[in-house]
C-alpha cells in the first residue's frame, strides 16, 4: 500500500529480522504471541508516543512522498506493471457515447471528466507489509500461505492491520558523513558505515526509533533507468545491527530494493527482506525521499 506521508521533526508514519540465511533457515514466532501481526510496531505504546509528540517542531513538515507519473522508475523485472493512467470519460467522448444513457442534451450540458490507473503495489513510496517476504511457505509469526493466503490476498499480517506510527525518527546520511553526494553504484552499507555515520551525526538510534538511510540515490529519480541499475542498499550486518543489536521499530531508505544486489547468500536473493520481515517482523519503507530532509 502506498500512503503519501507528511512527517513531523519526529516523524509520522501512518504506516506498515536472526540468524545467517541459511536454506534451512525459518520465520520467526512473535514474542507478542501467536496472534501478532504487527510485529516489532508492539513496541509503539501510549508513552512513546506521548515522548514523540513533546519533541515535536510542529512548524516544519516534510513530504517524504516520491511523485506518481507515467514513465516513473518502477520494478517489472517480474512481470508485474508499469504506472499507467488513462481517461476513461471526456466531456466530447460522453456526447458521442452516452454510456449513462441519459441523452445528448445533458451530456451537453454536464461536461465529464473521469479517469484510471493502474499499477504494482510496490510503485512509489511504499511500505513492506510482514507478509511481503517469508520462507518456506511461511510469513511472520508462522502464518502460512496454506491457511492464510485467500484468492484476496493474505488475511493476516497486511499492512491494513498496521497502527499509525508516532515515533521519534532518525535519518542516517551515509554519503554525507562519507564527503560523498552518493553512495557509489551497487555499495553495500556495513555496521561500520552506520556507526560511523551516526558518530559524525552526533546521533544514536534507540529501541523503538524509525530509522531512515540516505544513499543519496534519490538524486537520479527523474532518470528512470539510472535510478533503479545497480542501487546501493543495506548489507545483511547493517541489518542486524539496526534490527538486531539497536531494535528500531522501522527501517527505510531512499532506493527501490533497499538491500544491495546481488544477493551475499547463495540460497536466497533477498536475504536483508526476509531476516527483518518474517524473522524481525520489521517493516520496510522503500523510495522514501530524503533529499529535503538531508538538507
């Protein structure tokens, strides 16, 4: 699901990891019970929130939204489809065809204007619901495609069953910290990065925070194919750590497949989705701009 986000200094999400990845390797049960399906967003209670709120500057917003148009960058190496948009009625084409049946004088009169697009769910700004990833049939907290997965989708850990999330966030500019604009093409962030990008910062992340890492890919947006070749992402120890070591609430970043390719396991292609997914139960928001925050 995509939702175009307004984030406060302590950003708001009104949104949706653990050992190596091995082919044996499986998702992990939730210690918030055999019903949970939210994951690691239990950890949001009245107090942080109240704790977020105080912190707040609520004179300066940021719109961490990508813009949706034809062309835009997005994944089809599956198969899925492009952004597309198209009227489906115009005030002329409404005369000619009267598809409401209700007479040349008032399709004069009453001039219609409609229109439809289509495309993957994972265009644009997005967020990772639990069940996006999982391994061996299975998704967050054992919930298995056998028993879960209807001809509607999954009806358990969707991102519709995701709370608002009000929490202190932090953003991480690697680049920046590095003397770079960017991250070189195709560069896998380490634990070392993210530690020393938070010592330059003066930063730290704490348990329960919304973690945001700039690659600085998001400067290429307008150019589809530059954009989306061969992105920096994440390294599975970086993962670990902030997921891991540090427990953030939620992690994102400013490229499409917010992991680095290719894959550093042999048995699985997406190996930093699945441990913060269905082993973490860690969302991820992907294509999240960052470029006006950085600044």
């Amino acid at each position: 699901m995509n939702r175009r986000t307004k984030i406060l200094r302590s950003f708001f999400f009104p949104i949706l990891l653990a050992p190596a990845m091995v082919m044996g390797a499986d998702v992990a049960s939730s210690p918030w019970g055999p019903d949970d399906e939210i994951g690691r967003l239990n950890m949001i209670t009245p107090e942080s929130r109240k704790a977020a709120l105080e912190n707040l500057n609520p004179a300066t917003t940021y719109d961490l939204s990508v813009e949706y148009y034809i062309g835009m960058p997005s994944w089809q190496e599956a198969g899925d489809p492009r952004f597309q948009m198209w009227m489906t009625h115009t005030p002329k084409g409404t005369q000619v065809d009267d598809p409401m049946s209700v007479g040349d004088k008032m399709n004069a009169h009453v001039s219609y204007t409609g229109s439809a697009f289509s495309m993957y769910a994972h265009t644009g700004t997005h967020i990772d619901a639990l069940n996006h990833f999982g391994l061996n049939g299975k998704v967050w907290n054992h919930f298995s495609a056998e028993e879960h997965l209807g001809d509607r989708g999954w009806n358990r850990t969707g991102v519709e069953k995701l709370p608002p999330i009000i929490a202190r966030g932090v953003l991480l500019d690697i680049p920046a910290a590095k003397g770079l604009e960017e991250l070189s093409p195709g560069y896998r962030i380490t634990r070392e990065d993210i530690k020393y990008t938070m010592t330059v910062q003066g930063t730290d992340v704490a348990p329960g925070d919304v973690v945001l890492i700039r690659t600085g890919r998001m400067r290429h947006y307008s150019d589809g194919r530059r954009f989306m070749v061969n992105a920096p992402g994440l390294g599975m120890d970086a993962a670990r750590y902030l997921a891991g070591d540090k427990q953030a609430l939620s992690l994102g970043a400013d490229n499409l497949s917010f992991e680095a390719f290719p894959s550093e396991d042999s048995e699985n292609y997406v190996p930093v989705h699945t441990y913060l997914l269905a082993q973490q139960g860690v969302t991820i928001m992907e294509l999240v701009n960052l470029e006006q925050l950085a600044e």
